[in-house]
C-alpha cells in the first residue's frame, strides 16, 4: 500500500496553507467498529458514532479488509439496489469487478476508483474477479457514500471509472506528504472525480515525523480517517491510529503528522481526508436508499418491488 506512488515527490506540485490560516481543532477522535458486509467480507465503519451534521454530506464509509485472503475466500455483494446518492469504491490492493443494471461497469485494480451515482435508481454488484477467487491474494479498499441534494436525488444514474494514473498527485513543501486527489480539489489542483456535491477526497501518504497542513474551504467539513499508521490529527496533535476518525471543527487549514515510528506492517502513515459542502436538507435513509422523506423511501422500495429500478442481467459476467 498505496499503488500509486512517485519516486521523488519533490518534483511533484507542492501546497501548504498560508501563514494567516486558521487551524482546525479536532472536535472528536472516534474508533470504527469491525463488521461484516456482503457476502461476508470484513469492514470497519469509519463514520460509526458521529454526529451527522459533522459528517454532511458523507452519509457512511467502510474500510474493506485489509484482508489476505486464501484461495477460495474472496467474497463481494450480491445485486442490490440504490438510489439518492453516489457510491464511491477506491481500491488501495487487489482487483474488483463491479457492474450495475444503468450499463456501467468493470474491473478496478490498486488504486483505482468507481464512481457510481445512483441517482433515480438502479441494481448492481460488486465481486472479485474469477482470477482472484481462485489464487486468493491481498484485497484492502474504501467504499464512501455521498449524499446527494434534493435537486439531484432522481437524476438519471451515471457511472464514472477513475484509473489510478488519472488522479492529481501533489506534495508537501519538504515533500514528506504525497498527496493524491482523487475527487474535488485542493488548493486549485483538481482531482478526476466528477461530484455534483461539492467535496474533497485525498489519499495522503505521510512519511514518519512529517507533518502536513493543508489549505482547507472554511464552507467544508472535515474528516480525517486513518487507513494504516498512527500520527496525530489538529495542531493540537491529537493522537489517531489505524481505524480511527478525527472530526475537525471549523476553519482555514487542517493538519495531519505522522509518528516517527510506525508499526513494522504499516511504514507510513496513510490517511484519507474528506471534506464537503453540507447540504443541510432533511435525510431519510433505510438500507439501500437515501431520500428526504419517509413517503420517498416507501417510494423507493415500492418502485425497486415492481422491478422500476432495473433489471439483473441474464449474462452478467461475474
């Protein structure tokens, strides 16, 4: 971990918050509880236990593994349906085939994202491909769900497939930070992912004893997750490790550091930024499906009953 990675970050673009910021305290340091999802593939929920109007417009996020599975052990979910929001799967290890009843669809490797948006509705599946269930191998990924406004919650779904090598790569000023913009932006620099809620979502590497503080919109929120390491989260230094979400309140930068020494499985610290205009709109959601009211749910249900949402295909290539 992580696929996509430079040599040399120093000859990559650099970006650090003004003098003149105003750093972001960290409100709440929270643990992700372990669960299964799926067919049985490991999580841990990264948003479990906080407030949501910290998490706005982030709705949930999962870790998946990060697991080595045997040979015969790789397991996914069977076909499902969504609707009124987007389903973001970035890929840090391993191989996952997705493809929904829209059309959209394929295999994404390490480091790769699928950007799927719901929108009005639609069935589909994510596995591991035969190769993988056969050899068995290691498999470590994110999947966040994005809230969407009330204005888009029924627009047509649309699927996006961000390779690895499409994302925006920047560094800190000593070049101790890679930084990976995977959606929104950073500091002008623009990552692939197309959103129709304004967000940010970076995959930041932090060598051991480095520190990064990043320039951050004041009309965002804040989350740090750490997928592997332990550092610290605020200027304050508050102390996070693998599993664990710090909530930042409000201002102008944020800042991550990373402990001089790291667990022997885990060289740096690997952290996941998000942040995202909040859409301040009543939510109701139940299981597959995010609206605004508890009749659109019924709706939902009632519409994926009577086969509205799509149809399995016959041949489905699984």
């Amino acid at each position: 971990m992580p696929a996509v990675t430079v040599e040399n970050p120093l000859t990559l673009p650099k970006v650090a918050a003004s003098g003149d910021a105003v750093a972001r305290p960290v409100l709440a340091v929270t643990t992700a509880p372990s669960g299964y999802e799926g067919e049985g593939f490991p999580v841990r929920r990264a948003f479990a236990g906080i407030n949501y109007k910290y998490l706005d417009p982030f709705i949930m996020m999962d870790q998946m593994g990060e697991v080595e599975y045997a040979a015969g052990e790789p397991k996914g979910t069977p076909w499902h349906p969504h609707r009124g929001f987007e389903t973001v799967t970035y890929l840090i290890d391993g191989s996952f085939v997705h493809q929904d009843s829209n059309g959209g669809g394929g295999t994404i490797q390490s480091g790769d994202t699928q950007w799927m948006t719901a929108g009005s509705g639609l069935l589909h599946i994510e596995a591991p491909p035969e190769s993988l269930v056969m050899s068995g191998g290691l498999f470590h990924g994110l999947q966040l769900w994005v809230n969407l406004p009330k204005s888009h919650k029924m627009m047509d779904p649309r699927y996006q497939d961000i390779r690895g090598g499409q994302v925006q790569l920047l560094a800190s000023p000593d070049g101790g930070a890679l930084l990976r913009v995977i959606a929104g932006e950073l500091d002008g620099h623009q990552g692939p992912g197309i959103t129709h809620t304004p967000i940010t979502m970076i995959h930041a590497t932090v060598r051991p004893g480095a520190e990064v503080t990043l320039p951050w919109r004041e009309d965002f929120n804040g989350l740090a997750y750490v997928l592997a390491g332990r550092g610290s989260a605020g200027a304050e230094r508050r102390p996070v490790h693998m599993g664990q979400t710090a909530v930042f309140g409000s201002g102008s930068s944020l800042t991550v550091r990373a402990d001089e020494k790291q667990d022997g499985n885990a060289p740096d610290l690997e952290v996941v930024l998000l942040g995202g205009r909040p859409i301040r709109e009543p939510m109701a959601h139940y299981g597959p499906f995010v609206m605004n009211s508890q009749a659109e749910l019924r709706q939902a249900f009632e519409d994926f009953q009577a086969g509205r949402l799509g149809t399995v295909p016959a041949v489905h290539g699984m």
